[in-house]
C-alpha cells in the first residue's frame, strides 16, 4: 500500500495576495500620474514614443523609407448574394498579404467594415469553403463561416491572411500540412 509523503512544515502560501502585492509595489516607468491635461499630455507623448520603439515601428518606418505598399486584386466571384474578390496587399517589400473583400450586393453605401481576422483553421473555412463535404459540414455546423455571416448581414468585410497561415506559410511548413 502506497502512502502519500506529505511535508512536515507546509507554510501557508497565497499566491492572490501575493501577486497583488508585488504589483502594488512596483511602478512602471510610463504609469500615468498626471493631474492635469498639459501633464496628460506630455505622458503621452513619452509613452506613445517609447510604444512606437518597442513595437519596432520607428525602426520598420527608417527600414522602409521611401517603400509604397500596392494591392493587386486577383480573382472576382459573383457568388450571388454578394462579390467576393481576393486581394494580395504588398505590405512591405516581397511579402504579399493576402486578403478577401466580401462585397454586400446593390450600391456602394457608408457602411461599417467588418475585419474577420481568422483563428489557427484554414482561412477558406471563414468563407464558408471546404475540401470536402465533411469538412464543409463542420465550417457550417460550428458556424465558422464568420465572413460570409457579416457579408449576408450587409456589411462589406475583409478577412485577412495572418503571416504564416495559409498562402504565407513558410516552404518548410508543407511537411505539417496534414497534421
């Protein structure tokens, strides 16, 4: 028979209290403390550059200098109820990021865009699209068809390819294709 070993000094230990009380006791280097709106307004100054080089946008706008991104439209299909075109943007030199334009018929109207970012499945599922009936069973059961369910609502809606999905996945990601 198997016993459990337990520790003769087991001390009490809040892990809650105790991250909440290290966060008390820590103060950022861009906390907002200001009291008046010229004091706002300097914090945000400091902070939005200090954002802009952590995100690596400073360095990206100094790389890119001069570069003007283009898109190329590549396919239209008049699917009926509404035009659904694919794009490639060219984002920055030699990387195309592709997208789909889903148009709602009739007049082009003020209308709010619908961004359909997608998740880690492939993109077409979020145009209602399958490699097969099982699959294209599954998109419509769960629902997955996002961009066409705002497309049928009225609104124009871009679904873009994430780097590293679908059509910008590396060479060597070919061997994983199936899995």
């Amino acid at each position: 028979e198997e016993r459990m070993i337990r520790p003769a000094n087991k001390l009490p230990f809040d892990m809650l209290a105790h991250d909440q009380a290290l966060y008390r006791s820590m103060e950022g280097e861009y906390s907002f403390r200001a009291k008046t709106p010229a004091a706002a307004k300097k914090w945000q100054g400091r902070f939005r550059r200090a954002l802009r080089e952590a995100m690596g946008i400073t360095r990206m706008e100094k790389d890119f200098a001069g570069y003007r991104p283009r898109a190329q439209k590549m396919e239209t299909v008049d699917c009926g109820f509404f035009v659904r075109e694919k794009w490639r943007l060219w984002t920055e030199p030699g990387v195309p990021l592709p997208f789909w334009l889903l148009r709602p018929p009739g007049p082009a109207r003020c209308r709010p865009l619908v961004l359909t970012p997608h998740g880690h499945e492939p993109v077409e599922h979020y145009l209602g699209i399958g490699n097969t009936r099982a699959e294209l069973k599954k998109v419509r059961d769960e629902q997955r068809d996002v961009a066409i369910q705002a497309v049928m609502e009225g609104y124009p809606t871009i679904l873009p390819t994430v780097r590293g999905f679908g059509e910008t996945r590396g060479l060597d990601d070919a061997k994983w294709k199936n899995l």
